[in-house]
C-alpha cells in the first residue's frame, strides 16, 4: 500500500494537532512556572520593602543620636577646658 494524497492530508492533520496540543500543554507548564516566578518575586518585593523600612528607621535613630551629641559638645569642651580641680585631701 503506497499512501495517497488522502493519506498525507490525515497524517499532516494529525501532526498539526498533536504537536498544538503539545504545545498548549507546554503552556499550562509555563503558567505554572509564571505563577512560581511571581511568587518569588512578590517574595523579594516584601523583603526589599521591609529592608528599607528598616534602613530608614535606622538612619532616623542616627539623626535623632548626632543631634544629641551636637547638643552636649559645648558642655563637653566647655569643662575639657576649664581648669583642674585640685582634689581634696
């Protein structure tokens, strides 16, 4: 039996469909992929955020900290250089 034009137009059909539905099956792989990657990435987002959150507290404590040094400098030079007591006794 030598296939036909018939034959080939079946075959042919048959190979488009297959390989669409391998494809589309490929997809829902993809998908899920996707899905795992944005998961992943709304992960990180969280974290960066939480991060930042944290710097800019940290940073406002050392601003709130400088400022309370700036405050007792003058005290601090102020008695280094007054004169020494002499101690009792």
């Amino acid at each position: 039996m030598f296939p036909n034009n018939q034959h080939l137009k079946i075959v042919r059909t048959l190979g488009v469909a297959l390989v669409a539905t391998m494809g589309l099956a490929s997809c829902a792989t993809y998908d899920d992929e996707f899905a795992t990657i944005n998961s992943r990435l709304d992960q990180l987002d969280t974290k960066v955020q939480s991060a930042a959150q944290s710097a800019e507290s940290a940073n406002q404590s050392a601003q709130r900290a400088n400022q309370r040094l700036d405050s007792i400098e003058g005290r601090v030079q102020q008695l280094e250089s007054s004169p020494r007591r002499v101690p009792r006794g």
